[in-house]
C-alpha cells in the first residue's frame, strides 16, 4: 500500500446510538488502527436516540476501506455514508476574535460582510465575528482576519448533508 | 421483587449457562451470596486471568458461551489478557466484571477501574450498567452479540448498586439492537462469480481457517473439496476443521507449515479462503504470497476482507451456507469432468508432500518433544481435546497431532498467550466431563498459570498436563540460535521448579519421563489415572521447530532442518 501518493480526503457521516461512550469508541478506533481523524463533529439528531458524527479523515483507498467497514463493526454505529462520494453541501462555522479597537472597526464590519460574517462580540479592544461556509471560504476569511491581528480561533469542523430528497435514515447496514 | 443479583442469576440461567468461572471480591458480594441459592455452578479458579481462559476454553471446546466473573479493580484487569486472547481468536466470552457504586464512579473510589475503557479495543462491545432496569436486556444483548456474527467476547460491568437494586424486570423475550445485523447468506452474484473461476482454475487450493469451526462447517469443507479434489490446508486455528487423515490434506501453512501447504499455496492459481484472516504468520512476505492466485475469500467479518491481501471475489456470510450455496452452483455445471480438473496439479502437490514430509530424528537416549506429542497422539487415537501453551510445543502439537475432529485443539493463536493451555483445559473438561483431556505444556508457558493445578484438584478435573520440559523457552531461543548468533538472552529456565514435586504439593499426580522408552508408560498411566496428572517430559534442549519460514521471508522460502548436524 502506497499510503503518501494516494491520500484522500473523505466526510463520513456517520449515525450512531446517541449513548454515553459512543464517541470514545469512535475516535479510538481511529487512535488504536493509526488512523486520521481531521476534524470530527457530534451532535443528537432529529430522532433524540441517535446522534450524527461528522468526521473528515485521509488516506489511501484501502484505508478509507478499512475504516468504513471498521465502523460499521461497531455495534452503536447504525449507519456510515461517505458523503464526500455523492452530492453534497458542507458548511463549518469559525468564530474569530481579533484585536479591534474604534480605529478598525468600520473595516471589521466591511470584511464581516463580504464574507456575509456577524459582529457578535464586541469590547474596547476586540471584536468576534462568526462566518459560515466551506472551508475555502474560513481559510479565506482567516486569512484577511490575519492583518488586523488574530487573538482567537474556534472552528466547529465541518458538517455535510447530502443534496436532494437523500437522507441519511437508520437502515440495514450495507455489508 | 427480586435484587440485582438475582436478576443476573436468571437471565444466565434462561441463556443456557450451567457453569461460570470467577473470583469473588467486595463489590459482587451479593452476586456471590445468592449464586449459593442458584443451579449455576462456579468454578474457582484461582486467578482471573485463568477464569477468563477457562471460561475460553470451555467455549472453544463446547460451541457455547463461556461466562466468567471477577470484582472490580485489580479483579477486572486481571482478566484482560484472557479477553484480549479470546477477542483475538474469535471466541464467545462473557466477562462480568463487579464496579464499585454508581455514584462513586470516577471519584478513584477503592478498587475503581475503568474495565470499560480498558477493554474498549478488545472486546466486541462491552457495557457498563448504569440503571437496574437496564440490566436484563444488557445481559440478554451481550450474549446474543457475543455468539451471532464473528463471535467475540462481551464485558459488562455492574456496579454494585444494580446488584442490590430492587427490581421488577424480568429476562426480555427478544433482543433486536438497531445496526446490528450479521450477514449470514452470501451474495448470489458473488457465489456464481467464484463457481466460475474455480471452474476455470487448474491449480485451486482451500485455504480454511477457524471460521469453518465456528461455523460448524466442516462437513461443508471435507464436500467441497471432494467434489472437485482440491488439495487443503488450513491455520493453526483452522485444525481440525478439515480430517487430518484425508488424503487432500496439506497439513498446517505458513511460517511453521508444511513444505506441501507453502509449496501448493505459493504455486496455485487460486486460492479459496474460508474463514481465514491472512494472518502474518500465514501469508510470510505479502509481496511473494501466492503472485499468480487470485482469490476467493469467505468470511463473516467484511472487515477481514481485503485486510492483508487483496482479494478478488470477496463473500460475505456464514462459511457453511455459502460452502453449501457455492457446491449447489458448482453442481448446475454437470458437464464438467469435476475430477479431471486437478489430476496434474495434484501429481505435483502429491511430489511437493513426498519430498518433504514433516520429520525429526528420533535419538535413544534423549526424549524429543515431537515423539512425545505424536505419542499422546497414538495413544488417545487423535481424539483427546487438546489445549496448548505459546511457543514450540504450540507448533509441535499442531504439527505431530493429527487432529481430525473440530473443536479438539484449543490453542491461542492470534494474540500467543503463554499460561493459557492448563487453565483452557480445566474449561474444556468442565465442559466435556468425558472426553480426555490433554494439556500440552512449556516449561516456561505453564508457570504462568500454574496455580490452576488446584482448581483441577478441587473439581476433581482430570486433566492430564504433559510438559515439553526443554529448560527454555524453547521459540525464543531458537530465534536467538537462528538469527541472533546463539546469544542466549534471558531464554534459559535451567533453574526450574521441580514439576513433580508441584503437581504432589498441590495434591495432583507428577510423573518423571527423561528416557523415550518412559514415554509410552508415562502416558498409558495419566490416560489411566482418574485424576489430574503432570507429566514432566525432559525433552532434547535445542530441538528446533522445522519447516520454519524466517521473519520477513515469502513462505515458499523454508529452512527445512538444522544446518548441520550437532555433534
Ligand atoms: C505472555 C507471553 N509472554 C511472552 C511471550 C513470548 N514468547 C513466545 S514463545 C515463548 C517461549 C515459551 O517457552 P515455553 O513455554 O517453555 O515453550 P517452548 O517454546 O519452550 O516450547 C515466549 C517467551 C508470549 N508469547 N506470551
Ligand atoms: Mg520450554
């Protein structure tokens, strides 16, 4: 297996059983085989017994065949899409605070809005603006923000859904 | 109203469990307290590690599920390598494990440890009780995942409280945990696809491994490999699975396998693996495994699919419907000479086993360890269950007994754990009161659990222990002899306990065998003594496991015997 030469980057969308221990098991399947885990978000779904596990990950395509189905072997685990693999949309959220006195804050608010961001803290000598978009558009943003003098960043990590009528819908487990 | 604790007791009863192995301590007081009351039996042992084996070995041997019980803390993580070997040979286990209260969780209350994130990546799920009126349905989910799909063992922690707990619960009627559904049946298409290139193929050979035990497909193997004569091997885990005695029969492959197992493996076209995994120590060098095959693999587990080695028609299922389904198919074929297909192949497969046969030299005043075996082998007529440690007595066992029956040979082979044969035994004779039962032993391997000889006392367990004494341990040196220039390093046990001695002192039968000539008399008497019997068997020091494929090596590249000759 040529691991360099052949990376890819893969969203799983992964349904689970919304019980304590899950996300462990998750991530230490990945920890424990020597896996990547790039960016990894949980949260409960619209049915309150599941939770939906966003997680980007690379590797060679034997890899990302070995952890698809390493997921599907865990019992908690309902159901893994690659969703990178169909059509799909992907968002994730940065929050960045950075230096932003008087002096600045007419240019803050014109770069907020041209990345269509909000202002949602402000004090005397900072200012937190959120943005929304793929992940071209925070590195992007990120970048601009980079001038003005970044104190903080959060970033949710990516969440995707598939476009179209597609759901991601508790079912038998493809072998 | 019942407790906790008689809960438990129920629910095992309604599981079909008659025997448990375990070791008590302060939070599963209760648990022990109302087992007295209960039809269940409980077999001491006298560390954890050999409950978990026992209850290992009384599965393997059985089919059924093996159940083991320990307290918390020191309790609990006595019995993770027992889990870990279990996990890794696929056996269904239980382990129960006491936990102190619930609201004394992760306060490192006395004896708190985290058994549930310990055993995380060595069990096939495992679960912590946290509420009474979980508990029924948490026991009836950890059978039922440890014995359907690739079985595999099951921890459920149960903090003291829930076993105090009051409790209106009763043993659920069914068990259906969403996400959960092994497959069984294979894929139609993907069997028609394998039909036709076994079809097509000149030089096939079945590689079968402990899925066929598991499966119970045995039968299924011996017709499919008939029905168009293929020549067969299998893994250390696979023995037994397929007759020794069949005349298609290669003997054991990869790294101490046969010349005739590696020779057909490396030049055959196609292989078919049934539940086998392509382990390291079958496959030898992935690049030179078997360059022209293509292959056929089926397993339970996709996962194990295309692991190590990729596979070109993988099959998904139960290895005995999909060998049943594979021959229906195979039989729509009607016009073809079935045994024709492999007359040449096997004339070459037949040379491959005449060139070199297993062997070793026979001396007249030195035991060596393969007579010993092969001599147990003759004497219980190949059909003594038969447990081993780690190490050469592990490949000799599997090399010079000639197992023609599943479930006889009880042996670590995924994760190698030395100390597991002598608890394993006492597990397989709970569970087979009348079959013989042997444990072949190394010296090193069987001072690890040693202090099982008391347990078969106590139960009256007549397990017949034969130590392969060569005064080392024995694999270790012979890859230092190989590959480390004689540099004995910490592999010498000249300074050891007197066997027979110990097997007295725990109240057991010990006997001396230092000549070939005791070796027969030795055995005649453990077959006829009623209870447990050590024999101690002072083997030739330096005798080496051959055909031995080197670390790193493709396996068609033995060194089969010593490179000259000892003085
Ligand atoms: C618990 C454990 N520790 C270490 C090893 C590494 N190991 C593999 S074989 C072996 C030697 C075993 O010696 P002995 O039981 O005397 O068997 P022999 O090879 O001499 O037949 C050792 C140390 C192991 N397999 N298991
Ligand atoms: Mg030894």
């Amino acid at each position: 297996m040529n691991e360099k030469t052949n990376q890819r980057r893969r969203t799983l969308s992964i349904l689970v059983q919304n019980k304590f221990g899950v996300l462990s098991r998750v991530a230490s399947l990945f920890s424990g085989r020597g896996y990547n885990i790039e960016s990894l978000s949980v949260a409960p779904t619209e049915d309150p017994t599941l939770s939906r596990v966003t997680l980007v990950t690379d590797g060679s395509e034997e890899i990302l065949e070995q952890i698809y189905k390493q997921l599907n072997k865990l019992i908690d685990v309902i159901k893994v899409v690659d969703t990178s693999r169909e059509n799909h949309v992907n968002r994730e959220m940065v929050l960045v605070k950075v230096r932003g006195d008087a002096s600045v804050r007419a240019d803050l608010i014109r770069a907020a809005d041209v990345f269509k961001g909000n202002i949602i803290d402000a004090s005397a000598r900072t200012c937190t603006i959120e943005v929304t978009g793929e992940e071209g558009k925070i590195e992007a943003f990120i970048d601009l923000m980079t001038s003005f003098g970044i104190l903080e960043i959060a970033r949710t990590g990516r969440v995707a859904i598939s476009k179209g009528p597609r759901t991601l819908k508790p079912g038998r487990v493809k072998p | 109203m019942r407790i906790g604790a008689e809960l438990f007791l129920d629910c095992l009863v309604r599981e079909g469990v008659s025997h448990i192995f375990g070791f008590p301590g302060g939070v599963v007081l209760k648990l022990y307290d109302r087992l007295m009351d209960s039809d269940i039996k409980h077999i001491l042992t006298r560390h954890e590690q050999a409950a978990a084996h026992a209850a290992d070995g009384y599965s393997r041997s059985t089919g059924k599920v093996g159940v083991c019980l320990a307290t918390s803390g020191p309790g609990a993580t006595n019995l993770v390598t027992g889990i870990a070997t279990a996990y890794m040979d696929s056996v269904p286990l239980i382990a129960f494990t006491g936990q102190v209260s619930t609201d004394l969780i992760g306060g490192d209350a006395f004896q708190e440890a985290d058994i549930v994130g310990i055993t995380r990546p060595i069990t096939k799920h495992n679960f912590l009780v946290k509420d009474v009126a979980d508990l029924a349905r948490t026991i009836r989910e950890a059978f039922h995942i440890a014995r359907t799909g690739r079985p595999g063992p099951v921890l459920v922690d149960l903090p003291r409280d829930m076993l105090d707990a009051a409790t209106r619960h009763v043993y659920p009627k069914t068990v259906e945990i969403r996400g959960y559904n092994p497959v069984y049946d294979g894929n139609p298409g993907q069997i028609r696809r394998a039909a036709n290139l076994i079809l097509n193929s000149t030089r096939p050979v079945i590689y079968a491994g402990g899925g066929v035990i598991i499966s119970a497909a045995s039968k299924e193997l011996v017709q499919m490999a008939e029905l168009i004569n293929i020549p067969t091997t299998t893994t250390l885990m696979g023995l037994g699975g397929f007759p020794a005695s069949h005349p298609l029969f290669l003997g054991m492959l990869g790294m101490h396998g046969t010349y005739a197992a590696n020779m057909t493996i490396s030049n055959s076209d196609l292989i078919l693996a049934v539940g086998a995994r392509f382990d390291d120590r079958v496959t030898g060098k992935i690049e030179e495994f078997a360059p022209n095959a293509k292959i056929i693999h089926i397993d339970i587990d996709p996962s194990a699919i295309s692991k190590n080695v990729k596979v070109d028609i993988p099959i998904v299922g139960d290895a005995k419907n999909i060998l049943k389904s594979l021959m229906a198919e195979l039989k729509k074929h009607s016009d073809t000479k079935w045994k024709e297909i492999t007359r040449e192949w096997l004339k070459e497969v037949n040379a491959w086993e005449k060139e070199n046969p297993l062997k070793y030299e026979k001396i007249d005043d030195v035991i060596k360890p393969q007579q010993v075996v092969e001599e147990i082998y003759r004497l219980t007529r190949g059909d003594a269950i038969v447990t081993t440690d780690v190490g050469q007595n592990q490949m000799w066992t599997a090399q010079y007994y000639k197992f023609e029956k599943p479930r006889r040979l009880l042996s670590s082979g995924g994760l190698g754990t030395m100390g597991f044969g002598l608890p394993a035994a006492i597990g397989a004779q709970v569970g087979n009161p009348d079959s013989l039962v042997f444990a072949i032993a190394g010296d090193g391997s069987v001072q690890m659990n040693i202090q099982e000889l008391i347990t078969a006392v106590q139960y009256e367990l007549p397990v017949k222990v034969a130590i392969l004494n060569n005064g080392y341990l024995g694999m270790v040196r012979q890859w230092q002899e190989l590959f480390f220039d004689r540099r004995y390093s910490a592999t010498d046990l000249e300074v050891s306990p007197d066997f027979v001695g110990v097997a007295k002192a725990y109240g057991a039968k010990g006997m001396e065998g230092n000549k070939p000539s005791d070796v027969e008399k030795i055995i005649k008497e453990a077959i006829n003594t009623a209870g447990p019997v050590v024999m101690n068997f002072r083997v030739e020091r330096e005798e080496n496991v051959y055909p031995m494929v080197p670390l790193g090596a493709g396996i068609k590249d033995m060194i089969l015997g010593p490179p000259e000759k000892k003085k």
